[in-house]
C-alpha cells in the first residue's frame, strides 16, 4: 500500500511539473541579498502561503488588470511590468532580467536594507540601548519592510509611465505640427500609429489611478497591506466606535499597542503612513493622466483644423463645380445652333442675306449668356453664394459654409454662428 501510494504521488508530481511553466524570479531579503530561483506556481505556494487563484493575476499570458491585493501574509502586485509578491522578509520579482525590472532590483537592493540612523550616529553608545528601546526606534523612523518594498515598486511604476508619455509627447507633438502643415498619406499614417499608441497608454494609467483611488477610498484595503502587523497581532474591528484596532500579543510591541489604541481614541485606523504613500503616487500618476488628456485635446484640435481644411477645399471645389456646370449648359445651347447650321440641308433664306449669319451669332451667344445668368441666379436663390470682402460663403436652409474660417475676420462671424 505504501509504495501504491508513493507512486500515485510521485505520479502526481510528474504531471504538475509537466502542466505547469517554470518562470524566472528573484528573491530580495531584508538584507538587500538577491537569489535567482526557477519556480512554478506550486513552488511558489509552497513557498509563500497564497492561493492559486491570487497567482493567476501575475501570469503573463493572461491579461489581467493592475491590482495590489493585500492576503494575509504576502502582498502581491500585478502593475504593468511589475509583477511581484511581497512577505516581510523577502520580495520575488518575475522576470528580473527584463530591462524594466533591472533598475527596480537594483533600487530594492539599494534600499531594503534597514538602516538604523542612531545606531550610525552613537557608535559605541549601542550597546546601551535595550532591545525594547529598538524596537520603539525602528519602528518610529522606519517604514516596515513589506511598505518599504511597495513604495520602491510604486515610485519605479510612476517613472515608468511617466517616462513613456514623456517619449510620446516628443513623439506625437512634431508629427501633429507637421501634419498641419502638410497633409499627406504618410503623416497620417504616422499620427494613426501615435494615437493608437497613446490610446493604449492612456488605459493603461487610468487603470493604475483607478487601482490607487480604490485603495485610498478603503482603509480597511490599505490596513490588510500592513503584514508586520498582522503577523504579531490580531486585526479586529470595534463594535463600539466602528473603527479598526489592533490587539498585540507580544510584550515587545508595547509602543505598536500604544500608538494603535491611540489612533483608535482619535477616531483613526492608523494608516496615515501608507495613505500618504499612495496618494503622492495618485498624485504623480494623475499629472500623468493629464499629459495624456493634454496631448489627447491637442490631437483632437488638429483633426478639428484638418477637417476646416478639407472642407475648405470641398467649397471650393463646389464652387467651381458650379460655374462650370452653369457654363457648360450655356455653351450647349450654343453648340446646338452650331449643329442645326452643320446640317447638309438646303435653305432657301441662307441665299442672298449675308447679314443673317452675323445676327444668329450674335443672337446665340446673348441666349448662352442668358442662361448661363440664369443658372447663377437661380444657385443663388436656392443656395446663397457669398462675397462680400472677407465674407465667402456658401448658406444652405441645412448648413453655412465660410472660407478661409481661421482668419482673422471670419473667427468672429464662425463664434457668432455657433452660438446661434
């Protein structure tokens, strides 16, 4: 029986290792020390405690939204190219040596370590300090390491969006001036692209803002991210004042259990830390966001201008069209006395009346001429053509259309319209 079941398990195993994917990670401790690791998802829940469905957010081939999900003993993290799990006392970035997630190994390692500033300052005064005292320091002039590691992600998260709507914006606003100056297949194509590019960029950040607006609407969301709490406490909710306490178990944590009841006594769920953290990269991403908005209108503006442009040369195109139809019909009615005379037939009255022939040319061209009046005044009766100094202008019972409507003296006529 033992060996039946050994094999089934070991069978087991071989079909985990054949179903799932060995991805690439790096381990950081609190000591700054990285480790290259090849895991799975089940090496992974072996090794942090987390369920399989909070793991599915991070595969790459699934096309998850960002989220910051806060669990009880890890904090995993699905932000654009940061895809990470956080414990308190190591952080494992995917993929990380992906030239975006380099810098942010280099920064973890840069600033994990914890650094005691009195212990750097008294020297030899160290050893005076009880444990007690210590702990009280570290925990008053440093963040804990799992919100140390967040805030390194955040801020290397912000430079990233930042820097690519940065390139964007040196990208598109040219392209947009040449554009306008010169309307041609390949700027549009080129703008098409930018805009493509900057659509996807947009939803990108807006997604990260709504992400961080979520987490700052809910105090209870950014209480689950303090692990070191939860590790040496129990979160509890007060059914008296209706607000979050923490209950220590430990005798060390004196300072912790005193701060916590104090932010209880205010009315507080003592998240200011971490409220702050969050809203300076609301902050940063919102500017972000603005950017977009800005090249967005700008783009926006110069489709607006392009499409004056067209229609600009639509009137005129109308216009000619026109004339040339008016005249082509006058010109017919001329071609048609032409093709009466062209005909081999006798006329007894062509014999003898030499003037004839001058009057029925004469005759002729007043008859187009009349027409071709005619046609004008009935256009201009059923759709009014204007020019009048600076004013040229097509009106129709459904439309006006102006030319030339960014000059000077016709933006006043084109407000004035809209406005009525």
């Amino acid at each position: 029986m033992k060996k039946e079941e050994s094999l089934i398990l070991d069978t087991q195993e071989s079909l985990k290792k054949k179903t799932t994917v060995l991805r690439s990670w790096i381990s950081i401790d609190t000591n700054g020390e990285s480790k290259i690791l090849e895991m799975d998802k089940y090496d992974i829940m072996q090794r942090v405690p987390i369920y399989a469905r909070d793991l599915r957010i991070l595969e790459p081939l699934l096309s998850y939204p960002s989220a910051i999900l806060g669990r009880d003993k890890a904090i995993i993290l699905n932000l654009e190219h940061i895809k990470a799990i956080i414990t308190t006392e190591e952080v494992m970035l995917q993929d990380p040596l992906d030239d975006n997630v380099v810098p942010i190994v280099k920064e973890l390692q840069r600033r994990l370590p914890m650094v005691n500033p009195i212990s750097q300052g008294q020297g030899e005064d160290e050893d005076n300090l009880g444990p007690q005292n210590d702990t009280e320091t570290s925990a008053e002039n440093e963040f804990p390491f799992e919100l140390r590691a967040l805030e390194v992600a955040l801020e290397a998260l912000c430079s990233f969006l930042d820097a690519r709507t940065t390139d964007l914006e040196v990208a598109a606003y040219p392209a947009l001036d040449e554009l306008t100056s010169k309307i041609s297949s390949r700027n549009l194509d080129r703008i098409r692209k930018l805009k493509s590019a900057m659509t996807r960029l947009t939803s990108r950040v807006q997604k990260v803002r709504d992400e961080l607006e979520q987490l700052l609407d809910d105090e209870g969301d950014m209480s689950e991210l303090y692990l070191s709490r939860k590790l040496n406490g129990v979160f509890s909710s007060s059914s008296l004042n209706g607000v979050h306490t923490w209950l220590t178990a430990s005798p060390t944590l004196g300072s912790n259990k005193s701060r916590a009841s104090a932010g209880t006594i205010h009315g507080g769920s003592d998240v200011e830390e971490l409220e702050m953290l969050l809203e300076s990269c609301f902050i940063q991403v919102e500017g972000t966001l603005n950017k977009l908005k800005m090249l967005q209108e700008y783009i926006d503006d110069t489709e607006d201008y392009i499409n004056i442009q067209l229609d600009h040369h639509r009137n005129q195109l109308i216009q000619l069209e026109l004339f040339l139809s008016s005249a082509t019909v006058g010109i017919s009615v001329y071609s048609l006395v032409i093709a009466i005379f062209g005909m081999n037939i006798p006329y007894t009255w062509t014999k003898n009346y030499g003037y004839l022939f001058k009057w029925v040319v004469i005759l002729t061209g007043i008859v187009s001429a009349a027409v071709f009046m005619a046609l004008i005044i009935y256009a201009r009766h059923k759709a009014i053509i204007l020019n009048l100094e600076h004013i040229k202008a097509i009106i129709t019972t459904e439309e006006v259309m102006l030319q030339d409507p960014l000059d000077d003296n016709v933006v006043p006529i084109v407000q004035e319209d809209c406005l009525w």
